[in-house]
C-alpha cells in the first residue's frame, strides 16, 4: 500500500465517473485511447501474423473494436508468446527502420527485445513538443534544471520534448558522484534558465544511492541545496524511502510505473496517492476468472499500447506480470493501486481469488527493519560504508498443509545470527507477524479462526536470495495427512 | 505487401497530418487537464503540476528533450 499525502483537491474536481464532463460516451481520460483503439487493433491484424491468427482463432472481428470496452473479449498475451513469436507479433513494413532498442532486464533468464521505429519515435517527439507546448503556463517562468540519472537498464531511451534543462549525472563511481554534487551547488547564469537544480530524476536505485551517499558523507541536501521535486521511476516505492527522500531533500516525490515492453505507464498521485495511466495507453485490470474488473477490484494489470504511438512491436491486452487494485471512481482518472508482481502474492490454496498476502505487503514491512539483510547492489563507492540503502529483503514463504489446516512460514534473513539476541528477535517477530496481519484482514481473520497459523522464521546471514522479480516469493510444500 | 496491408496503409498516412496531429494533442490535454486543474487548485508545488514522469511542460521553442518513458517495471 502506498501512502501519500491526504487530498487537497475541491471535491467539485473529484468526478472521474462523472460523464457529463465528457464528451460524448468517453470519460476525459478516455478520449485518445477511443481515438486509437480501433486503429491500433486493425493495424496490428493487418501487419503482424501473430495478431492476425490470434484473433482469427478467437473469432473476431478486428474491424469491431472502437472502444477501449470492445478490447475484453481479445485474448491477453504474454512476454513469452511474444518473443517466441518473433517478427510474426511485430508490424514490419516495406520503409521501416528500426532507431532504437530496448528490452526487459531478463531476470528469469528470457530477455525480451522491443523495437521501437524511425516513424513510431518521430511522431512521439512530434507529439510531445506540442502537447508539452500546449499545456505549459506562460507566466514567465525559467526553464526548470533537472538532473537526470541516465542508466540504460532497458536499452536506449525514447526523447521526449520539455521544457526543462537536463543535466545528466551518474553514481557508480566517485567522481560521478562529486560531480553531481557539483552540478547540485552550481549557480547558472543562463538566459531562460533556472540558477540551480531543482529536479532530480531517474531510477530510483540510484537516486536512493545517491541520497544514501550524500547523507554518509554528512551533506544536509534540504539546506545545502535547492531540489524540489524528485521523479523517480522503476522498482516499488516503499513508504519508508518515501518519507526519506522528502524529508532528506525537502522535496516532493513522485514516481512512475512503466514496463519496459509498453510506451506509456502511470505517474503517482498527489490527491489519492495512487496512480493514473498516461492517456496513450489502455490499463485494464483483469481477476483470476480472467474478466475485466469494473468498478474496484485486484487483478492482474492488462496493457495496450497505442498506434501511433507504438508501431513497430504491437501490445495488445498484454499481460505485465503486476497486481495491481483498482477503484474507477476514486480521483479524477481511475485510481490504480500497485501490489507486487503477481508471482509475488499468495493466494488462498484452493481459490485463487482469494488474495491473502501481496509482495508489497511483505517488501513494505521487511523494508522498515533495518535487521533485515538485504542484497547488495554496489560496493564500489569510498564514502560509502553502509551498502544496503538499496538491495531488497532477503526473504522466501513456505506454505504447508496438513489436514484442513496450513502453515504459512515467512524466513527472513537478519544481518546477524538471530540466537546470539534472543530477547530482540522475539520483539521483530512480533513485530513482522503483527504488521503482515494489519495489512491482511483476510488472513488476520483465518488466523483468528485457527485454520491457519503464520510463523516468521529467522535465517542467519547468506542463507536466502534477494527477493527478485522474477522468481516466486512463496512455494507449496507437499500436502500432508 | 498484400492488398489488405496496402489498403490499410492508405488509411493510416491521415494519422500524420497537421490535422490529426493537433486533433490527438487536444484529446491528450483533456485527459491531462482534469490532474492539472487538481494541482494548481490544491496549490501543489507548481512544478509537479507539469511534471508526472515523462508530461513535462514546454513553450513552443526551447524544448530540450528527456530521456524517459522505457520505464522498467516496479
């Protein structure tokens, strides 16, 4: 669950479901992807041999979808059909020209590979330079400077116009570092430009990194610079780094869920700190029965990606691998909740519709525990002794059943031999089971019931992998008598 | 190229008029507007008003562009 600042809005303004500011049948954030949906499926059936025999076998009509609401009945797809499809899920035509690439992190070993065209990233900039153009305040403001992370985890970066001044910086290594803080000290004196940096941007494991850093080094970022937003995008925001980071920089936060594969994800909300999607891409939230939920619910996030603004690789109701909650009518766009990666969660062992526990219910509460061990991502840095600010918990669920009841055993690696502190481990996992229990009432009240019982199991350092995105969280031990 | 492709072809090259292109900017704004009139409402710090990822502000000229928008998931 993320947390967030309470809502300042005018409720005059909080009518997402309120057609009567729409035009026609489509609520505003609808209104582009009405636009492009029909073109965006009869392209893809047209040009990709994938689409069209995926469609085909379904028995539809590519020509009937002119709805965002006509996408429930295609077929989802996911990565691997994807990749093993090749150039037969992608649109090529006679002219095109590929100008970059970019794939998936390949944590479960299949790194997968997304074209973008010459065409498909001319008319996003394009598109931008208006849009951004358009929706600016002409009120004399100097261009924001931003200091931006530029790490190509997932290959080259699509541009996109704005109006600000990007500095690049880099923290893998000392002098990158001293450099950024350079820049973060530095007056400018540049006709139309702010004098110093006030944004910060980019991954955030290497913004939280960075902040570790400057803190280790004794820097006070709040007074000694001039920071006011920070924008991070990648991985799960904890509540914890949240608050770090605000209260470190003085700054507000606001981060990003993408997937590398799609053009488009959701920016985080100041009002109803959830998220939105980006209006140039489709979100739809499908439960374990496989239907689309309306109105509120938790499902697996289902994306489309947008023609024009996606060409070359078509995604259509394409499967992300997140759970996510949704509430349609929650803020002025449909509020999208993010819980983990759906390998991450555990389900009830005969219903998987019902959700026990999510992957950010038990990163969120292993992130606050600093006895917790954590993967190390960097070692490299001189100034910088404490090497966990940004590695996730080291941690593996075990479910066993016996009878009509089950176990559920959370073990949790410590950065310390958990025997050698008896009376403070005690206190953690208090602490641990209660906090999981808060979050979850469904498995609070079996636990209550006696039909299962939660038990947290401490490991010494070196015994568990990171949690990792690509491999489960909690596995099923054999049923017994 | 099959006729089918080709005809679709024909049908899309519309897509990058001047016309259509400012008609999707327009559709885009209004889904972006209703966010923007929270921000400046609530009286957020300007910057974020403009500001939501990769939806950065920008006069018609000066526009330097931002890598963004590969994301990675969370």
């Amino acid at each position: 669950m993320k947390v967030g600042a309470a809502s300042a809005a005018p409720s005059s303004l909080l009518r997402a479901g309120d057609r009567s500011v729409a035009t026609g049948d489509s609520p505003p954030h609808d209104l582009l992807r009405n636009e492009l949906i029909g073109q965006t499926v009869a392209r893809a059936a047209a040009l990709s041999p994938f689409y069209r025999r995926l469609y085909e076998q379904a028995g539809i009509d590519p020509a009937a979808i002119r709805h965002v609401r006509d996408l429930e009945p295609l077929p989802t797809v996911e990565k691997e059909q994807l990749r093993l499809a090749g150039r037969e899920a992608q649109c090529w035509e006679p002219d095109t020209r590929v100008s970059h690439v970019q794939h998936t992190t390949g944590t479960t070993g299949n790194v997968f590979f997304t074209y973008r065209s010459v065409a498909e990233t001319q008319f996003i900039r394009d598109f931008f330079s208006r849009a951004n153009a358009a929706r600016a305040v002409d009120d004399g403001t100097p261009t924001p400077i931003m200091l931006q992370i530029q790490v190509p985890y997932h290959g080259t970066a699509m541009p996109i116009p704005a109006k600000v001044f990007v500095l690049p910086f880099a923290v893998n290594e000392e002098q990158l570092v001293d450099y950024a803080i350079m820049l973060l000290r530095k007056e400018f004196d540049l006709p139309g430009v702010d004098s110093r940096a006030s944004i910060l941007s980019g991954d955030q494991t290497q913004i939280r990194a960075f902040t570790d850093y400057v803190l280790q080094r004794g820097f006070e970022p709040r007074t000694e610079f001039t920071i006011r937003l920070i924008n991070l995008q990648g991985r799960h925001l904890t509540s914890r780094w949240r608050t770090i980071l605000e209260e470190t920089w003085g700054a507000h936060v606001t981060d990003r869920f993408s997937v590398s594969e799609v053009l488009g994800g959701a920016a985080s909300c100041p009002f109803c700190a959830g998220y939105h999607f980006d209006p140039y891409v489709v979100p739809e939230v499908v439960d374990a029965r496989g239907e689309v939920v309306h109105g509120e619910g938790t499902g697996s996030l289902v994306l489309t990606a947008l023609f024009p603004f996606v060409q070359l690789q078509p995604m259509i109701r394409y499967r992300s691998g997140d759970l996510f909650a949704v509430r349609e009518d929650a803020c002025y766009a449909p509020r999208f909740e993010f819980q983990g990666r759906a390998l991450h969660a555990l389900y009830d062992a005969g219903d998987s519709r019902e959700l026990l526990l999510t992957g950010v219910d038990v990163v969120d509460v292993l992130d606050a525990l600093p006895d917790v061990n954590r993967m190390v991502e960097s070692n490299d840095l001189t100034h910088a002794r404490y090497n966990q600010a940004t590695g996730g918990p080291r941690a593996h669920g075990v479910r066993r059943r016996t009878g009509g009841h089950e176990e559920l055993t959370l073990s949790v690696e410590l950065t310390f031999n958990a025997p050698l502190y008896a009376q403070h481990v005690a206190g953690l996992e208090r602490r641990i089971r209660e906090a999981l229990l808060h979050r979850s009432s469904r498995l609070a009240a079996r636990v209550a019931a006696g039909t299962t019982r939660l038990r947290i199991e401490f490991v010494a350092p070196g015994s568990l992998s990171a949690l990792e995105r690509g491999t489960p969280l909690w596995s099923d031990a054999p049923e017994t008598a | 190229m099959s006729a089918q492709n080709s005809s679709y072809r024909q049908a899309s090259d519309g897509l990058y008029s001047e016309e259509n292109l400012n008609k999707l900017v327009g559709l885009y704004n209004k889904a972006k507007s209703a966010g923007d009139q929270l921000a400046v409402a609530s009286a957020t710090n300007a910057i974020h008003t403009y500001l939501e990822g990769e939806a950065l502000a920008a006069e018609s000229f000066e526009l330097q562009e931002v890598a963004a928008a590969t994301g990675g998931s969370k």
